[in-house]
C-alpha cells in the first residue's frame, strides 16, 4: 500500500464547509484520513511526507467545458497536451467538448475518446457528446447509447441547437436516462457576423456587433422547454446581466437550470479588446461592465453554479488576424484559478464560493465522485498557493496553442503541486 501524508495544511471544502488547519492522509490513491492533528503521534513508518508549509490544500479543479483538436486539429490541441495545461493550472477532471473531426457523435468515438485519455492525459478526461448528428441541428444523437458508453453531458459545444423541435425532442428523451443537455445559448441568426458585443465601443472600433439578446432569447426559449418537458439543463456560459435575471428566476419555479460563467467573463469587460487584442475574441463575447459585475453577484448568490476555462485553443494563422475575421476563443485551463481569485483578493465571492464553484458543484452536475476531501473519494487535489504572485508569459503555457487573454499580466494565485487519484501529476519548479 502506498501512503503518503499531507501535513500542516490549510484544509479547505466547500462540499463540506470544512476550513482547518490539518493534515491528509492518502492511501492507494483515496483519501483515507483528514483533519486537525491526524498524526498527533508521530507519522507512521513507511508512509511519504509532504509539508504544506501552511499553503491551501483542497479539491482539485472540475472544468465542464474544454476544447481540444483531437480527433483531427491535434495541431490545436492533443488530449495529451491540454491534461499537462490542465494539470498545471490545478484541474484534475475536464469535460472535452464533442467539436472535432470527426464530431464525436455515436458509440465508438465516445469510446475513443476514453481510450486515448486513459492512454494519453495525466488527469481525468470526461467525454460530452454531441446532441445532434454532425452537429447539424438537425437530428438528434443517440441519447441512452452514449450515455451508457461513457458519455457525461450532450451538447453541440459551441453550436447552438437552433430547431426547437428538435431541442424539445431531445430535453424529452434525455428524460428518460436522466441526461445533461449543455447548451451553447446563442440565437445563430441574430448572432451572425459578429466580432464583438454590440455597443457604443464597437460601432466605434469599426467592428459588427453580437446583441447580448442572442443569448437571452435563446434561453428563453429553452427555459420554456424545459418547463415542457422536466429536462436537465445546463446553460454552458452566461455573459449579460438579463441571462442571470432568468436563471435566476427559472430556479425560483423550480426549473432543472443551471448555469456556468468563463473565467475571463468575471475579470474582463468589452474594454478590454482595447487597440483589436483578437485574443480577447471570445464567444460568447466579453459584454458591459454591468454585465460583468452582475455576473458576479450571480456567482456569488448561487445563481450561477460553475466556473469554467472555456479553453478553447486556436492556432497563430486563425487569431493573428483582422479582428472580425479572427477566430474566437481562448485558451484558459491553466489560468482558471488565478483568474477566478481576483474576485476572492477584491472582497467580492468568498473563498469557498469560488472553490465549490470549480469543484463539488461540476463534479455533481456530471456525476462524478470527485471534488470533495473525504474519506473513501479519490485523491484529486491541490496545493494552492493563493497570494502567489506571478507574470503570465503564453510562450510558457503547457498548452500546443498560446491564445491567452492574460498574456503579460500579472495574477496572484499559484498551483504548487497537483495530485491525480493520489498520483502527483504537476509540481511547480522552484522559482518559477
């Protein structure tokens, strides 16, 4: 049996409520022991010594939403690759999104999926699959059949499901195995030819804008759908205040919603693209100040349930480019956390909050049994410095893609080590 203990660390779980100073215990990859002066007696021989210096050691980080190029844009990003960046920024379990080529939509690519991350990546690798064929929006996937292969939630990625018809069919079949639908909350036509959040600063950039009711008619709708039908749904990512307002209300009644916020969409506002920073091209788009700042009371008062990286890497030939011709998305495991505790630094979420909100609460949206300190769960933790101080340089990010929003800026909040099902699978170098 290998062991080894966590000592003198600040235990922190939001599952729980628990926030002591401890030690931790793992044995053969579970957690079997934690709490304030655990090895009071002395450690016991044989068993592996870690000292926390005192530094934050809880869950490690659940991600729902993560793109990668594999299978068939592994130029991108490799399954491989992103768990490094992963594990690097303190996430142990991701969710891949079905977008690649081939779309992963049936059985045996839901399969693949599991057996290129069993065989490749250094954390825990999730696959979603698509709910519509092809991601066409036109005919829905097999549900029940995926589901029993290994898939977590159904989702088009970054296509929304346009046909209500066939939105309405799917909420009422995925009923029947108790599927998550995700849905990427963007009404395709009144978003088409956007670059940017429609507003006084893009007609003054010269650049088309996206109208933050895209989104909100599109939740709208499904809202109305899922009161039809009693169907799991989950909004991927929330950008605008209104999108908050009718979560929030839809949970009022009641409704199966919930709903996730990028990273970037809580620390960066439509300013922020400055002199054309196509880096900062993101979908859905970074919105008004307001916009931000209620999403962050929406984070705060539960109302959204998840952080996510909204990782989505892209090649130098698609993002150095004319900013409405550049392609959207960020890359963002790696800075998830650090991102996320400005809001912890700035007095706004608490601590907890913003923990639970990247662990326990994704890991029971998926059905996972991870993002907890308990006994008997699998050892998937980390070791956060949180007042670390430290300069983003991209050229360093583990990631095959470097589009970070945060390249060049300073964040305070550093992974120290993380730990795979009691594995270290990332340690930071020393002055790094």
């Amino acid at each position: 049996m290998s062991r080894t203990a966590y000592l003198n660390a600040r235990l922190l779980d939001p599952a729980s409520g628990l926030d002591v100073k401890g030690d931790l215990l793992v044995a053969d990859g579970l957690i079997a022991d934690l709490g304030p002066n655990l090895f009071h007696g002395g450690v016991p021989d044989g068993v592996e010594t870690v000292d926390c210096n005192g530094k934050l050691l809880c869950p490690g980080l659940v991600d729902m939403r993560v793109f990668t190029g594999e299978p068939g844009s592994e130029y991108r990003e490799t399954l491989a690759t992103a768990s490094q960046s992963a594990a690097a920024g303190g996430v142990t379990s991701f969710l891949v999104m079905p977008n690649s080529d081939p779309v992963i939509d049936n059985v045996a690519l839901v399969d693949f999926i599991l057996r290129r991350a069993r065989d490749t990546a250094i954390v825990n690798v999730y696959p979603t699959a698509a709910l519509t064929v092809g991601l066409e929006g036109r005919q829905m996937t097999e549900i029940g059949l995926m589901k029993e292969a290994g898939a977590l939630a159904f989702t088009d990625g970054n296509h929304a499901v346009k046909n209500a018809l066939v939105m309405r069919r799917a909420m009422a079949y995925s009923r029947l195995f108790d599927a998550l639908i995700i849905q990427h909350a963007e009404e395709p036509d009144l978003a088409a030819g956007g670059a940017m959040n429609e507003s006084e600063l893009a007609s003054r950039l010269g650049l088309p804008g996206i109208s933050a009711i895209a989104e909100v008619i599109m939740i709208e709708r499904d809202l109305r759908l899922v009161e039809l039908t009693g169907a799991r749904y989950h909004v991927a990512q929330v950008s605008c205040a209104a999108s908050v307002e009718l979560i929030r209300q839809a949970k009022a009644r009641g409704l199966k919603v919930t709903c996730g916020v990028s990273a970037p969409h809580l620390a960066l506002n439509e300013n922020d693209i400055g002199t054309y920073r196509t880096f900062l091209k993101l979908s859905p788009p970074l919105r008004h100040e307001d916009d931000r700042l209620a999403l962050i009371e929406g984070l705060k008062d539960g109302t959204i349930d998840v952080i996510v990286s909204g990782h989505d890497p892209q090649d130098p030939e698609t993002k150095r480019r004319p900013f409405a011709e550049a392609a959207f998305g960020a890359v963002g495991l790696e800075t998830l956390l650090p991102v996320s505790l400005r809001l912890h630094h700035n007095g706004q979420v608490p601590l907890t909050r913003l923990i639970g909100a990247m662990s326990f609460v994704p890991a029971d949206l998926a059905g996972l049994k991870t993002g907890r300190l308990a006994t008997g769960l699998p050892a998937d933790l980390i070791l956060v410095d949180i007042d670390k101080p430290w300069l983003l340089d991209a050229a360093k990010l583990r990631s095959r893609s470097k589009n970070s929003p945060f390249d060049e800026t300073r964040l305070e909040g550093r992974i120290l080590r993380t730990i795979v099902a009691g594995r270290t699978v990332f340690t930071l170098a020393p002055g790094a």
